[in-house]
C-alpha cells in the first residue's frame, strides 16, 4: 500500500470502539497533512508514514503555510498553525511561489467584454439581492482593469455561476458548512460555484458575504491566484463581512498585470462645449487617503468590540493579527467625529471612547456620540499628542510634549498635582509622541514615526525596542 492509499484508508475508514484512549496528536496531524495535499503545499505524497512530520519535505510545505499565512515559520505543526488551517477559505490551491510567497497568474481571457450568467441561486437570499451582490462583486475588478462585464439570462455566458449541496451537480464536491466556502474555475473555463450549505448573506456580520466571496472567487475566474497578504481579497482565507470593502494593492497590481489598467479619459479629451462665461468654483481639497506602510499614526485604541483601531487624517482602519483591514471614513463608524485627531483613547472601564482635537473632546459609548459632546477641555492643555488607559488604577493618562496628566473619568482629579515629566514615570519612551495603547495582552505601547516602544510592569522599556511600526502592527512588506 503506498503512501496516498494509505492516508485515504485512515480518513475514510469507520470508527472502531475501544478500550484504549486514541493518541492524541495522531487526528491533528492527519488533518494537517490531508491540509497541505489538498491546497498545493505538498506536491507528492510521502512514502512512509512514520515521523511523517519530521520529513524534511514536509516541514518545508508547514514553512510554505506559514510564511503565506503569516505565522511564524517553525515548520513545526503548532495549535496556531491548525487554527488556520481550519479558519474558512477557498477551495482553490494556494500555488504561491515558495521563495517569493507572490501570487501566481492562472492564465487570462483573450477578450476583455465578458458575459456571465447565474444559473441557480441560493435560498439564503432573494434573487435580487443576489444578482446585486455578483454585480457589484463584478465592478471591483471592472473600475481598476479595462475589462467589461454584462448579465445574460439565456445562452452559455463566459462566466457561469451556481450553487450546489455536496456532490450535486459539483465535480469538486463541497464539504458541508464551513471550510471550503466556493471555488473557481481558470480562464477561459469560466465556472464558478458557491457552497449552499453556507449562510450566505449581504450587510450583516452573521454567515458568510455573498459579495466579498463571489468577488474573490471572480478573481481565480479571471486569472489570479492567491494573495499572500491577508487583507487581501485574494488571500486564500475569509477575514469577514466588510461594510466598506474595497480592493488590496495586491489585487489591483495582479489584475492589471494581466489586462492592464483602466482607460480613463484626460482633460484633452473633454472639450466644453460653450465658454466659460463666470469665475471657476475653487474646488476643495479632498483628504489625502493615508499609506498605512509609511504614514504617522494620529492615535490608535484597543476600541469597541475588542478591536484594534488605527486612526490617520479622515480614515481609520482595524489591525488584526494577520494585517490591517481595509481603510473607511472615520464617520462611518463614528458620526459627527472629525479627522486629524490628536489622541484617542477607550476606557474598558466604562465603555467609553474618547477623542481630543484642538481645544476638545468628543466621547462616545461604542459609536454613539454622547449628550453634551463635544465639550471644551478646561483643565489640560490643547492639542495632546497621546492617550492611552492605564489598568493598574483605571486611569486615563494623557500627554503632551515632555509631560502627562492622570485623570479619573469617574472621580475628581488633582490636576495640581501635574503635569509630570514622562521619564519620570516611563523609563525610555520618548516625549512628543503620536499614540499610545494599552493592548489585550495587557502591554503598554508608544509610538513615535515609524517607530514603537513596549514598556513592561516595571515601566520600562523592553529590550530591542524600538521596532518598526509598518513591519510589526501594519505587516508591511517589500513590494517586488
């Protein structure tokens, strides 16, 4: 028996009753290794069963997952690298090239006017929201590339779309809920499948987005493989419903790397058709979209719903563990709340965020601008740089230039008693700082440019600090 009949007689064979306890890392192996045979990791079976997972070629496919996924790369099967492997994703093969980790192109179409067709539809949702849901899923990639795509209700289309249960109707059978939500075929094949035992929905955080999916899975139908960067919409993995989503960098460079980009018309191709008979409305200045890679922060929190938030100019993004979410308006999320914030600060005490700019504040209970908001600040200095929750007496700690401030939101406080020197307190943090936090692993953060500080319990900087901002929190890599 070799290698590949015996992994499948394993997983498929019926469970025996017994008297012994089972070994226990006997399944999460089998699971990781049926992981990395099915998603293009390990390109041939092994020959031997035994300390299979101390086979170089395997450890070499386990770095692969990690590099890609964003792990630390031990090459060691670890309970944060099976976590992964189970979160819900593709059904595509991830084929990233091992040494460079960058997507790879599946082919293209030799048109760029393309016809698609939905040919069942989920009972998840109406049909309209449906064929709302693929069409915008369509104009992601037609707003960034030069391609065209139109709706047809009879007749074979370039693009077909479906929805099927297990092994119906499917010769990539699906998996039930979870796991593998939809796959794709390459160009010029053209099918597209999504799994109905999901939940599909569309604005809302509950099942599975129909939009984000069909987006994505368009993407494979259009030529592109997978994104290594984990906001990307062509990472293998599913990070969620996005209110405001919008393409990564990685997607745009992948598309127009196979049709090109977008042909918009110049100013020399717009003639007025009359002259100009009055002064021109002076337009105004839109706000600059940050770089997350290489812009200062105004402020960044550990907010509501146990979030991380990043906040520069007008936008603001979360920051995960796998990379930072794509950019939206500071409005959206907080309403009446202005851009170029000063600091911000969210207290767990009392659920409570805070935000300062010029000579106020705003506060506000998750997204709900409160009563009386904004106020004047009467007792502190304008224009703070930083402010961050200290949990060792639940106080809010605000600074400025060199000095810093204790305040009890809930209680009255002795601002005679300050301001005090930062390095009185804080042993190797900078004065004049753009953020600080207190995060979920109960640290203490200050950042300054590109660079941030951890201070410990002894209020001291840690060891090898600073560090990169981009790098570490943002996940920001080199760009072949």
């Amino acid at each position: 028996m070799n290698w590949s009949q015996l992994l499948l007689f394993l997983l498929l064979a019926p469970a025996v009753p017994s008297t012994t306890a089972p070994t226990t890392q006997q399944a999460p192996q089998q699971e990781a290794l049926s992981y990395l045979l099915q998603f293009g990791y390990l390109q041939k079976p092994l020959e031997k069963l035994t300390n299979y997972f101390q086979d170089h070629e395997v450890q070499e496919a386990l770095r692969v997952f990690q590099a890609a996924s964003e792990l630390p790369v031990t090459g060691v099967l670890d309970e944060v690298t099976l976590e992964r492997m189970r979160m819900p994703r593709c059904g595509i093969e991830d084929p990233f090239n091992p040494k460079t980790l960058r997507y790879l192109l599946l082919g293209r179409w030799r048109k760029k006017n393309l016809t698609y067709r939905i040919y069942s539809y989920t009972t998840d949702m109406k049909a309209s929201e449906v064929r709302t849901a693929i069409q915008t899923a369509f104009k992601y990639w037609s707003d960034v590339s030069p391609l065209t795509f139109r709706e047809i209700s009879y007749g074979r289309a370039d693009i077909r779309i479906s929805f099927h249960q297990r092994a119906i109707g499917c010769s990539r059978p699906f998996d039930g809920p979870g796991r593998v939500l939809a796959h794709a075929d390459i160009p010029e094949e053209g099918a597209v499948h999504f799994d109905e035992d999901e939940f599909w929905t569309e604005g809302s955080y509950r099942g599975v987005n129909l939009r984000i999916i069909a987006a994505h899975e368009i993407g494979h139908a259009l030529g592109l493989g997978h994104s290594h960067y984990a906001s990307a919409l062509m990472a293998p993995f599913y990070a969620g419903y996005k209110p405001n989503f919008r393409l990564h960098f990685d997607d745009i460079a992948g598309i127009q790397k196979l049709y090109g980009k977008r042909i918009r018309p110049t100013d020399a191709d717009e003639i007025p058709t009359e002259p100009l008979t009055t002064q021109p409305v002076p337009v105004q200045p839109t706000s600059k979209v940050p770089n997350p890679c290489l812009d200062d922060l105004d402020a960044i929190i550990l907010g509501p719903y146990d979030k991380t938030y990043a906040f520069k100019g007008d936008y603001i993004w979360t920051v995960t563990d796998f990379g930072i979410n794509p950019l939206m308006k500071i409005k959206t999320l907080w309403k009446g709340l202005p851009g170029n914030l000063d600091a911000a600060v969210y207290s767990p005490r009392t659920k409570r965020t805070y935000f300062f700019k010029g000579d106020k504040v705003w506060r506000y209970t998750d997204f709900k601008l409160n009563y009386g908001y904004p106020k004047l600040l009467t007792r502190v200095p304008p224009h703070l740089n930083a402010a961050l929750y200290w949990p060792v007496n639940q106080k809010i700690f605000l600074f400025k230039g060199d000095n810093y401030w204790q305040w009890d939101e809930l209680g009255w406080s002795n601002f005679g008693l300050h301001p005090k020197k930062i390095s009185s307190l804080f042993t190797g943090v900078p004065s004049n700082l753009d953020a600080a936090l207190t995060w979920k692993n109960g640290k203490t953060y200050f950042f300054k440019g590109d660079n941030y500080w951890r201070v410990n319990k002894q209020l001291r900087t840690d060891r090898g600090y600073p560090l990169s901002k981009s790098e570490r929190w943002m996940q920001c890599h080199n760009i072949d």
